[in-house]
C-alpha cells in the first residue's frame, strides 16, 4: 500500500512539473514574442522619425529663408524701394512662406499603446519624452500651426489683392505645395510703401521666428527619441 501511495505521489509530482514547465516555457516564448513585437514597433518608429526630422529640416529651411526676404523687403523700404525692382519685390514677397505647418507621423507609437508595448519599453526616458512628443508637443504644434495658418492665409490674401498678381503654377515644383511664378501685376507703390504693409511683414517675421524655434525644440525631442529608440532596440 505504501509502495502504490509512494508511486502515486511521484507520478503526481511528475504530471505537476510536467505541466507547470510546459505552462513556464507558454509563458516565455508570450514574452519573447512580445518583446519581439515590441523591438519591431521601435524598428519602424525609428524609420517614421527619420521621415518627420527630415520634414521638419525642410520646413526650417522654408522658414528662414522666408524670414532673410522679408529682412530683404523690408531693408529696401527703409531705403524708398531703391534697392529692388518691382517684380523682384512681388517674386519674394511669393516666397514667403510661414504657414507650413510639421504633421508628426503618430501611426506607430498609437500602435505601440494599442497592442501594450509600450509598457514593455525598458528605458522609462524614452518613454518620457515619446508620451511629451506625441501628446503635449503635439497639441502645441497644432495650436501654432493653426494660428499661423489663419495668419497665412490673410496674408497672402492682402499681397495677391493689393498687388493685383496673378501667376503660373507648378505642383511639381518646389519641396511641399509646387512653385509659382508671377504672370501679370500691378504693382501698388503707395501700400508697399504704407505702414500697414511694414507692420504685416514684421507679423509675418514675427510668427516665422516663433515657428522655428517651436520646430527646433520638436526637432531636438525627435533626435533624442531616435537616438533612445536604437539603443532600446540594440
């Protein structure tokens, strides 16, 4: 009788651990594949980083260069628009451009917090400034950008009426919308001339300097969110 509870106890014992390996070995190939899945997410993240840094580049290159014509217009006011001609004024005044505005590729990380992975990310900076990227910088962007764009839109209104511009345009040209190039004119001496005029230009200016320096800080989150995101997947 002995021998029997003996041999019971072990074949119990040996169904118990049997199961409970097999449950251990379910268990961590779970977390293997979710670490796996996981390492891919960051993969791509990184890829759609790349992507919006180099969007935010090119807006910054629009961005300053918009600011120089408008130094450049403004300068040949001061001088009694002596320094260039009308159409080479109307040229850069189409030029300016302040109202593009940075779309950040948020496709990946709402996946990283759909599927759980997030939680999974080891390093709790990455974590930080991905939830800042995406959340609070984000809503910041939107709300320039807005603002900006409303302002953009004013105007390039005031320049096309006051200057009474048409032009050709080319939607295969130029780094987001096409290029432009002015057709006909009529060039409004007295409102360039006018303090209005000025005061726009340095609103304009004004909003150029404050979207770049936004874009600049977004653009150094971005680099460190890249840089995290490599070593996380290493």
């Amino acid at each position: 009788m002995k021998n029997i509870l003996t041999r019971g106890g072990i074949e119990f014992l040996a169904v118990f651990l049997g199961i409970a390996l097999s449950l251990y070995v379910e268990e961590m190939q779970t977390e293997k594949e979710n670490e796996r899945k996981k390492d891919q997410y960051l993969s791509d993240l990184t890829n759609t980083l790349e992507m919006d840094i180099q969007q935010i580049n090119k807006l910054l290159e629009t961005l300053i260069n918009s600011e120089k014509l408008i130094t450049e217009i403004q300068s040949d006011i001061d001088e009694n628009h002596k320094a260039l001609s009308d159409i080479e004024i109307l040229n850069k005044l189409l030029d300016v451009e302040v109202g593009f505005s940075f779309f950040p590729q948020d496709g990946i990380f709402n996946q990283l917090i759909s599927t759980g992975s997030f939680e999974l990310i080891k390093d709790v900076e990455l974590k930080n400034i991905l939830l800042e990227m995406y959340n609070h910088q984000k809503q910041r962007n939107y709300a320039t950008s807005t603002e900006i764009d409303h302002f953009n839109i004013r105007f390039r209104n005031e320049i096309l009426d006051e200057f009474r511009v048409s032009f050709n345009y080319n939607s295969y040209d130029g780094a987001f919308y096409g290029s432009r190039t002015v057709n006909q004119y009529k060039f409004n001496q007295p409102y360039y001339m006018s303090n209005a005029f000025y005061g726009l230009l340095s609103q304009a200016n004004l909003y150029g300097n404050m979207y770049t320096r936004q874009l600049k800080d977004i653009e150094q989150s971005y680099l460190t969110a890249l840089s995290l995101s490599k070593n996380e997947v290493e």
